[in-house]
C-alpha cells in the first residue's frame, strides 16, 4: 500500500521534471557569419499558424546557436516567397542576405505533413538544395533540425549537429534526473531519477545507451541503461566508490574509476560487467579516463605530482606522459572526434574555466569568460563545447565555439543543471 | 462529493508521503536514535570518565550521558576540514582524532563511517576521489593509534553534498570528513 502510494506521488512529480526545458541565448558573436534569411513556410492549409512558424524559428535558432550564421529578420520584406518562382532576388539583395530558405506545410491525412524547402544562393540566383520530407506531425521539431544540418553542411561545408542529443543531469525540487534533450535543449525525457546524486553520464558511440554513476545505494554505484528500452544493468557495484565510466571507441569496453585500493585508479571492464582489469597503478586520484577516437591512449586526471594534472598512458595500461603544464589545477579532459584537441576545466585567477589544447603544439586557450565551470564534452563535428556552469548560484548549460568567438548559454527553466555531454551522431 | 473525496484522499497521500521522505533524508534524526543509543552508552563507561576529566568542563552530575553526544565532550565534535585540494589531517584536529580513537579502541564493537567531502569547485569525478582521500586520510591516523579496519568504513560524497557558496568560509565547511557513528 505505501509502495503505491509513493509511486503515484512518483507519478505525480513526473510532468515537473520532464517539462524543465532550456531555450538558447545568444552572448557573443563571431567575426565573420553567414548572413542568411528563413522565410517563414507556408500553410497550403488551415495549420496553426504558431506551428508553421516553428520550422522556420526553429532552423534560425539552430543556425545562430552555431555562431556562424546572422539569421536576418524578414518582416521589413512584403513579399514573402514559398515557391521558387515567388522569389524577387532585389528583395533579398537589399537586406543584404547571400542565403535565402523558403519552404511549404502540408497537412496530410492521419496527422502527417508534407514539408518541403529550398536553399537559395541569393547573389547567384541558383537554388543549392531542395527536399521533401513526408513526416508525423510530432517529428517536426526534428524535421527543422534536420533542416538546419543540411543548410548548415551545404554553407559551412561540414556536417551539423543540430539533430543530435545531449544528456545531462537536473536537480529539481530536491531530485536529481539524468535527462537526454535535443541539441537545442528542447524535447528533454527523463531517463532515471532519484533523490540521492547523479553525476558523469557517458554516452555509448552508437548512442543507444548511457553509463552514469547513482548513488541511490548510498555509495557511487556505475549503471548502464538502454535509451531503447529503458533496461538498466549494474555495471560496477565494487567494494569503495566506482565511477567516472568513459565507453572505448568501439563499444565493447568501458573504462572506470573504483576506489578497490583505498585510492582512486582506473580500471577496464566489459560493457556486460565481466573482464575487469586495473590499467592505472599511481599514489595519487587516477580518475576521469577519456579515451582517445582511435581506442589506443586513455587521456586522464591524475594528482601523482602534487595538484590535478592531465596525463595520457596506453589504454592497455603502461607509462604515463603528462600533458596539461600551464597551472595548478587541470581537469575533466575530452577530447575532440579528431583526437587532435583535448577540452579541460582549468583554474586560473579568476575561477574555473574551460580551456582548450592543440596537442600537436601544446598551445592552450581559455574559452570562457564564467568562473565556476565543469565538465565540457565536444559536439561531434568537433566545432563546439558544451559545459556547465553556474550563473546566480545555479547550474545552466552553456556552449561556446572551439575558437571562443561565440558563447551561448542553454538557459534553464527552474531546474539546477550540471554534468552535460553531447552525444554523437545516430546511425 | 466524490470528487472532493478523491481529492483529500491525494492530499492526505501526499502528506504522508513527503513527511516520511522527509524523515529519510535526515540520516541523523534524534528520535529515531535514542533508544539504540542508550545501548552503545554501557561499554562506553570507562571511555566517559576519562575523557571527562581530560575536559575542563564544570562538573556534570554523574550520569550515564553518551559522550559521543555530550556536548562538552571532544567526542561530540565530528568534523575534521581541510585545505583546498589537500587531503592532509592537519595538527589542530589532531585532538579530536585521538578522542575518537581512544574510544574506538576502548570500544571494539563500535564502528564509525568515516564520510568525505569537497567544496563545489572544479570536477565532480576529482572531488568525489578526493573525499575519499580525505576519508582515507583520517581512517589511516585512526589507524595508526590501533583502530581496527573492521570498525571503520570510509565513503565519500564528493561535492555532492556540498552547499552553493560563493566565499572561503563557505567553500571551508564543505572540505571535511564527517565521523558517523553505526546506529546514528
């Protein structure tokens, strides 16, 4: 009976969490963007008019988020063209856009839409893209991301992310739930919650599955969960804490943190829990093992000469070479789908902050400009960082391009977010 | 009517469901520890009287008062803190490490949780490894002064547990490691 009861309070408390969602705000620009216009889509029917404007508004707030893009406001402009054969180029020339996207919605029978749009290069006047997609009425958000990354490829010359996920973790009225949301931060689902922390989500490479620590038993315990079908296995419940789970390239193995020894080490396990196998042997916290794109280097935080430094060592175990030299305090490495840049949190004077190394030339640079930041992950084109960090005394989400030109934060709405790592691209 | 009922009825479900989670995030509720810890106080006699006399305190009447509890006694004071990024037990908490220890061994069935923790800043995954430290820290000085390793379990909450501050006296609180004793 009281098992039910909490349970339907459980149920209750559902829709506050899953309907926490973050909108986009944009705090800095970069030098040189793609000026580009996105004509509202025509309703060839009677559809809601908020919803037709969602395509349009949602591709210009994909395409600004990635700081490359000026989306031009198109009110000033009477004619608005849906049809090629609509477009008066003098319009378009003197709003000064290069970029024009056009597009039609059409409701079809059983809640589906026919959308179609094209991409125009507007000093050319040649059309670059053109698509149809027959979709649910329910996949439209997606549709306009999918949209934005076939823009975004056709311009920049390298595929989007906009359709992508990322997962993080939010504390709300007292409970913590590890959630998965589009790029944007739209559409969040709830994956698991609990009243005890969750912390460090790690996405498998096919994206299917998430590794993260609980400790609802009371102790750091590492889960892995099926986003499919919602199945959840004990990974590593060892004697002290186990956590910090980073999957290996191709997806069999995982490495983790238990504290076995008394003392924080890296260990291997198989992605089914068997075959564990410590790599790292140091005095010192050996933690946050990241491994490199091609599966032969695991990247880590190791405080073995003195405070937290990042070293790198065979993912088979052996030496470790240091590689973090400028400061104190160096932690929380990634590294980009290239394997050629490596993304840390760094102390400096001034707080906590997410800075970026070449590894070829060991030049690092500090993105941005908040003092209380953590754990950034790459986006999977590489061109992006997403992290945490904390504005009014609670966590939000941000994101900044690798060159630090343009920082936005994912602005929250009520919840205290943290732990964010981007996904990689489906299928 | 109905209506109203099945209402109140989720009302009062609510009710008590929150007031029970409630009591269940507060690890340390008093109520619930009376009556076990009256149990512990027994072999915990001799431990009393020495440390007692160690306090300068005025002259309590002589009762049998758990001196994990009492208030002029060392052994009520749980919190050992450290410097940031650091996992040293430094000289001033020596007193309170050795209290604790005189009584472990003086009491061999006792057991003790000893919890680490870290301010909010930097990583998650480093403060949750240096809470540990900070717990592994403190059990090896219990350690060393003939405390068994079956009475001492260590865990740590990292930054979990960790207020939101802004200054050092604030971030100084939440570098520490907490001693629990079983049953409390």
């Amino acid at each position: 009976m009281f098992k039910n009861r909490l349970f339907l309070i459980f149920l209750l408390l559902l829709p506050l969490i899953s309907h926490a969602e973050l909108t986009v705000e944009v705090v800095g620009g970069a030098a040189q963007q793609i000026p580009i216009a996105i004509v509202p889509f025509s309703a060839q029917t009677q559809a809601e008019p908020a919803q037709q404007d969602n395509l349009s508004n949602v591709i210009g707030a994909d395409l600004r988020l990635s700081g490359l893009f000026r989306v031009l406001e198109t009110r000033g402009v009477t004619n608005h063209p849906h049809l090629l054969s609509e477009v008066k180029y003098s319009d378009w020339l003197g709003i000064q856009t290069q970029a024009l996207t056009i597009g039609t919605v059409e409701s079809l029978p059983g809640n589906r839409l026919k959308i179609s749009f094209r991409l125009i290069d507007v000093l050319k006047q040649n059309q670059l893209l053109a698509m149809e997609f027959n979709i649910s009425a329910s996949q439209q958000r997606a549709t306009a991301h999918r949209i934005a990354d076939m823009i975004y490829e056709k311009l920049i010359g390298e595929k989007g992310v906009f359709a992508t996920r990322i997962t993080y973790v939010n504390k709300e009225n007292g409970r913590y739930s590890l959630q998965v949301a589009d790029a944007d931060g739209f559409n969040p689902q709830t994956v698991v919650s609990s009243k005890e922390p969750l912390i460090s989500p790690s996405w498998s490479p096919d994206g299917t599955k998430l590794a993260y620590v609980s400790f609802e038993k009371k102790k750091p315990v590492v889960f892995v969960q099926s986003l499919v079908s919602g199945q959840r296995i004990v990974l590593a419940n060892f004697k002290g804490n186990n956590s910090a789970p980073c999957w290996s390239p191709d997806g069999t193995k995982l490495a983790i943190v238990l504290t076995y020894s008394a003392n924080s080490q890296i260990f291997v396990i198989n992605a089914d829990g068997t075959g564990l196998k410590q790599i790292s042997f140091s005095n010192g916290i050996d933690t946050e093992p990241e491994w490199s794109p091609d599966g032969s280097t695991i990247y880590f935080t190791s405080n073995r000469g003195g405070g937290p430094q990042i070293y790198r060592m065979p993912a088979i175990g052996g030496e470790a070479k240091r590689v973090t030299f400028e400061g104190a305090y160096n932690v929380s490495p990634h590294l980009s789908p290239d394997g050629k840049l490596l993304t840390f949190i760094k102390q400096g004077p001034n707080g906590f902050k997410v800075a970026v190394q070449d590894l070829t030339s060991g030049q690092v640079q500090t993105l941005s400009d908040t003092t209380e930041d953590e754990s950034p992950s790459f986006a999977p084109n590489g061109r992006m960082i997403l992290y945490a960090t904390s504005i009014g005394g609670r966590g939000t989400l941000a994101a900044a391009s690798v060159d630090g030109r343009v920082k936005q934060r994912l602005r929250d709405t009520g919840g205290d977010v943290r732990e964010p790592a981007w996904g990689s691209w489906l299928n | 009517m109905k209506k109203s009922l099945l209402m109140s009825l989720l009302l009062a479900t609510t009710l008590v469901a929150c007031s029970n989670n409630a009591v269940k995030e507060k690890p340390a509720a008093p109520v619930v520890d009376n009556s076990k810890s009256t149990q512990v106080t027994q072999p915990a006699a001799p431990a009393i009287k020495e440390e007692a006399a160690a306090t300068p305190a005025p002259a309590q009447p002589e009762i049998a008062v758990n001196p994990l509890k009492d208030p002029n006694n060392i052994l009520s004071k749980r919190s050992i803190y450290f410097d940031f990024d650091k996992d040293e037990v430094k000289a001033e908490f020596r007193p309170l490490v050795e209290a604790h220890a005189k009584y472990l061994t003086a009491n061999p069935n006792a057991k003790v949780i000893l919890q680490g923790n870290a301010d909010n800043r930097g990583s998650r995954e480093y403060n949750l490894s240096l809470g540990q430290r900070r717990s592994v820290a403190v059990k090896k000085a219990v350690n060393v002064l003939g405390v068994q390793d079956k009475q001492i379990e260590t865990i740590s909450y990292g930054e979990e547990k960790a207020k939101s501050c802004k200054d050092e006296t604030c971030y100084q609180q939440d570098r520490r490691v907490d001693i629990v004793y079983e049953n409390e």
